[in-house]
C-alpha cells in the first residue's frame, strides 16, 4: 500500500477513520505529540474490561501511568524482548500444528493469548508461571469473541 499511496495512508473502516503511517520520523511526531493521547472509539470496549489506565485510558491518569511504564518502551529494556516474543510464538506455532489440515479455524483467540502472555512477561516482568497464574487472565482471554 506504502508504494502504491505514500508513507501516510488513511482510510475508513466501518464508522471510523483509520490511518497508516510509514515512516519513522512521522510516526514519532504523532506519538510525542501531547495533543494527540486520547484513544480512538475502539478503546471503550477495553474500557469496559478492563477499566482504564495505560492501555484503554486517556488524559492525567494515562499520562501518569504512562510515566510509570516509560522505562519499559526504551532501547536497551526492548532488546530483551525478542527472546521472549520468539518463546511465545513458537508456542503459538506448535499449537496451530496441532490443529487439522484443511479445516477452517479462528485463529484470533490464539493470537490474543499470544499477545496477553506477551505483554505480561516483558512489559509487566512476569515469568511464565506468574502470567499463567494471573487471577482473571486466562477468563478474559476465554471471553474474546
């Protein structure tokens, strides 16, 4: 799309106007910009989960909670999580092997416990018996549609 339309591509899914930005500089204007940190509609559904904060929240307490988890987005902490994001996909992989060939399946309840273990153990510290052992975790993934 990014060699068809440029590096700033905005089109509409259902009611809402999305955007695709391709390059880096760019992408940092809008994710350093104060203005821009209220989320999108989508994010209400998260809210309704999982109350708000860091991942489904906008203003002060976003900015604080942000603060507080601004260690973990930097170079040197990011570098670590390649190993774990492997770990967790080739769990992912050996799960979808399992599955029957030729046989259609939803593949998004994987995907968001990929996602989920993911974030628990490299954003949040957890080791893998500590995300497994999260209260309430492995419901919410269950929930997903």
């Amino acid at each position: 799309m990014q060699e068809d339309y440029g590096d700033v591509i905005r089109f509409w899914l259902g009611p809402d106007l999305n955007f695709v930005i391709g390059s880096p500089d760019e992408l940092k204007i809008l994710l350093t910009n104060t203005k821009l940190s209220c989320k999108g509609p989508q994010y209400k559904y998260m809210t309704d989960i999982i109350g708000g904060g860091i991942l489904s929240g906008s203003g002060p307490e976003w900015r604080r909670h942000r603060k507080i988890a601004n260690p973990n987005y930097g170079k040197r902490a990011i570098e670590h999580y390649g190993q774990i994001f492997n770990h967790e996909v080739d769990l992912l992989m050996e799960e979808l092997r399992k599955k029957p060939m030729n046989v259609e399946f939803d593949i998004y309840k994987d995907i968001v416990k990929t996602t989920s273990y993911s974030v628990c153990r490299s954003l949040m510290g957890l080791t893998k018996e500590q995300t497994m052992s999260l209260p309430g975790l492995q419901e919410l993934i269950d929930q997903t549609p």
